[in-house]
C-alpha cells in the first residue's frame, strides 16, 4: 500500500510541473509604461490622450496593420479645409434721401487724409470742411453733395478731387403721446410707425391702437396726417400716438 501510495504522489507531481510549464509559455498581457501609442500617433498627433494599458499579442499584429490602414486612409491631412465665411451685411440707403439738420456723413476725399472725416449738418442745414468751409447739405442727396464738394475743391484747391458721401448715421426720429417711453430715437433704416412704438416701450393702456399722427418734414414746413400703424417712417418725423376715449 505506501508503493503505490508513493507512486501516485510522484504521478500527481509530474502532471502539476507539466501543467505549470503549459502555463508559463503562454503569452500574458504585459502593463506598457508608454506614454504615447502609434494610434494615439496617428489619430490626434502629439495629443495627451490616454493610452491603452496593454501590449498586443503576436497574433494580433494583422489586425494592427489593418487598423493603421484604415485610420490613415480616414484622416487625410492633404485634404483642403473650407471655411464658411460670416455673411457681410451692408446697409441700405435710398439714393434719393434728401439730407437735412442731424444727418451724420462720412466724407471721403481720395488721396486727402486731412478733408476725410465724419462731418455732421448742423442747425442751419450745412457742413464745415478744411479749405472749402460751410457747404450747404439740407434738402440734397448724398450724390449731390459730393459734386457740390467737388466742384469747391476743384476751384483753386486741388486738381482732380474725388469725393465719396455716404450716411454714417440717420437723424433721429421723435415719437410723444401714449406709449411708455416718449422722446427722440436713432433711426432705423425701413422703420414702420409699429416699429417706432415698439421702441418707445409699446402703447400705454390708454393709447389708441389703430392709427397714430405723424408729422413729417417737407421743405420748409411740414406735412401732418392720420395714419395706420404700418406706415413708413422717415428720419425726422414726429409720431403722436393719442389717447382713446372709451
């Protein structure tokens, strides 16, 4: 009995020994220390992105080259970027505005750094400018002013003068009677006696809400009419918003 008791223990111990050897020639995931991957490489350059905490096994080689292949095929770096660009706006103005007292310009004289400038018409209708002084603008279109410009500057001043008049900003319009806000308010170019409401704060709860009065300059005097709440407005004008009575 101890013979084959000893014979099965010295059985039992090879097998273990065999068993050990099978496992140790068998390839483990090794922990890698390094701080940077060849995916990590080519997928976002020298980015601090985390790394994978395992080496691969032999067998999984092909599928590394396939991979690479397939990233290097998916991030082009020759490929064009296109960006899209913010769209300009450009402001609107009516050739045919007639100017008047308020009305800021910008006066552009090519090639005269000390006549350009932002010049604004005063009380009395006019502008003032170096060499050529007070040039009447009031009741003239922009285009209009600059030939009048020109000519002055062409009289004695300079050769060939090229003038360029454009509005900066509009004169303000004014709204009173029922609404929260009265006063003077920038204008706005295609403003509509709504939209003028609506600056002033809306109607007050006792306005009357269907037609307002507006008043608008005309040459030397001016024009008063009832109007509906859509109605254009101009620089200048003057909207009366009454009172109802029920």
């Amino acid at each position: 009995m101890s013979l084959l008791r000893a014979f099965r223990l010295s059985m039992i111990a090879v097998l273990a020994a065999l068993a050990l050897a099978g496992c140790m020639r068998r390839s483990a995931p090794v922990a890698m220390m390094n701080p940077q991957s060849d995916l990590d490489s080519m997928a976002y350059g020298q980015g601090g992105y985390p790394q994978p905490a395992y080496a691969p096994t032999q067998n999984s080689d092909g599928a590394l080259a396939a991979l690479r292949s397939g990233m290097s095929r998916s991030y082009r770096s020759d490929l064009p970027v296109v960006y899209a660009a913010a769209p300009q706006v450009v402001p609107i103005y009516d050739p045919e505005y007639r100017l008047d007292a308020g009305d800021r310009l910008r006066i552009v004289v090519y090639g005269q750094e000390g006549l350009t400038n932002t010049y604004t018409i005063g009380a009395g209708g006019a502008i003032t400018m170096p060499l050529i002084g007070g040039v009447p603008a009031r009741g003239r279109t922009p285009a209009g002013l600059a030939s009048e410009i020109t000519g002055r500057l062409r009289n004695g001043f300079i050769r060939d003068p090229s003038v360029a008049v454009e509005i900066e900003t509009y004169r303000p319009f004014f709204i009173l009677g029922e609404v929260a806000a009265p006063g003077q308010y920038p204008y706005v170019p295609n403003m509509s006696v709504e939209s003028a409401v609506a600056i002033a704060g809306g109607f007050s709860p006792r306005a009357r809400r269907d037609r307002v009065t507006v008043t608008h300059p005309e040459g030397a005097g001016s024009v008063r009419a009832v109007v509906p709440l859509g109605t254009p407005l101009s620089p200048g004008d003057t909207v009366l918003v009454g009172e109802r009575w029920f």
